[in-house]
C-alpha cells in the first residue's frame, strides 16, 4: 500500500524520489492488484521511449483508473470497512466512473460492477 500511494504521488506531482524509484515492489500475481497498480504506475512513470502511441495512450487510461477510481476506492473501503458502507463504496465507485472515465472504459467497469 504504501509504496502504491507513494508512486502515485510522484506520477501525480512528477517528482520522482530515487529511492522510491529503486524500492522493490513484489512479483505480479492476479490477486495482487496492488502489486499490478504499483507495476503499471511505475511503467508510466519511467516513460519508455520505445513504446508505441497506442500503448502509451492505454498506460494513460490505466493510470487515470488506478489514481482517480481504483486507489481511492481501496483506501475508502480499506478505512470503512462495515457491511453498513457497502451501498455508499458502491455508489461513490459509480460517481468516480463517471467522473474521471470515458464512456467507453465507463462501459466496461459498469460491466464489472454488475457482475
């Protein structure tokens, strides 16, 4: 958590601590989306120039997802964690959806969220 909070700061505020850039975040496992957030956030951040537009542009979406939905969310319900808060996470997951997401990624997370 605390390394995933920390990578977003510096994407957001684009300072980079060298020591932040050097910490070692674990192997990816599909029940890690911590460690997958942390992954992606630090592959945006090092801006590979051998990377396509296309794939460039899929890392800004991921990003966008992961600092303004995803880690919100996480830390929310990670903090109010009661069955009684379940309704409220659910509700402030969709305004976030719909305020920082195209119609097209809003499509696919309504499908999740759904599901």
């Amino acid at each position: 958590r605390k390394i995933l909070y920390k990578l977003i700061l510096a994407a957001t505020e684009g300072k980079v601590d060298p020591k932040l850039a050097k910490a070692r975040i674990g192997t990816v496992c599909s029940a890690r989306w911590l460690t997958l957030a942390s992954r992606i956030i630090r592959t945006y951040m090092s801006v590979p120039t051998h990377l396509g537009a296309y794939v460039m542009s899929v890392l800004d979406q991921l990003v966008n997802f992961i600092v303004n939905v995803y880690f919100k969310m996480f830390t929310e319900i990670k903090y109010k964690c009661t069955i009684v808060d379940g309704p409220r996470h659910l509700f402030n997951e969709i305004q976030l959806v719909k305020a920082h997401c195209s119609p097209e990624e809003q499509k696919i997370a309504f499908h999740t969220i759904q599901n």
